[in-house]
C-alpha cells in the first residue's frame, strides 16, 4: 500500500475521490473533460445543461491530509 506525505504539513494523507449528488439516491463521481464546457440547447433552448464529448472525460481521484486537510486532485 502506498504512503503519502502531505507537502503542506508532513502529515498522513488518504486516498479518495470526488462525489457529485445525483438525484434520490444515486451519488456519482465527478468528472473532468479537457477543454471549455458548450452550453447544450433543447429545441431551441438554453438552460444549465452542457454539452460534453465522452471521449475526453477522466475520472478526479485524490489525496487527503489526515492532518490539514490539504487536497491534491488528479484527473485519471
């Protein structure tokens, strides 16, 4: 099992990742996509949608300072 040692403050770190609510009870991870987001429309219209080209997503995985709380985020 690997170790991390904070940069902040020596500390432990733990490994983890990025949850984004779903709807109910459907938590799912966050993701990254290279490049700027593309507002979506339907019929016409604008909303808070994107539009995103699956090909270029990653999932965000990071560790944690048991200690400070620092975060390093990674898009694998």
């Amino acid at each position: 099992m690997e170790q991390f040692t904070c940069v902040k403050c020596n500390g432990p770190m733990v490994k983890g990742f990025v949850a984004d609510h779903g709807n109910k009870s459907a938590i799912f991870k966050t993701l990254w996509f290279d490049g700027d987001a593309e507002q979506a429309s339907i019929w016409g219209i604008q909303g808070d949608n994107i539009s995103v080209d699956r090909s270029k997503q990653r999932v965000i995985r990071g560790i944690r300072c048991k200690q400070c709380g620092y975060l390093e985020l990674y898009a694998v």
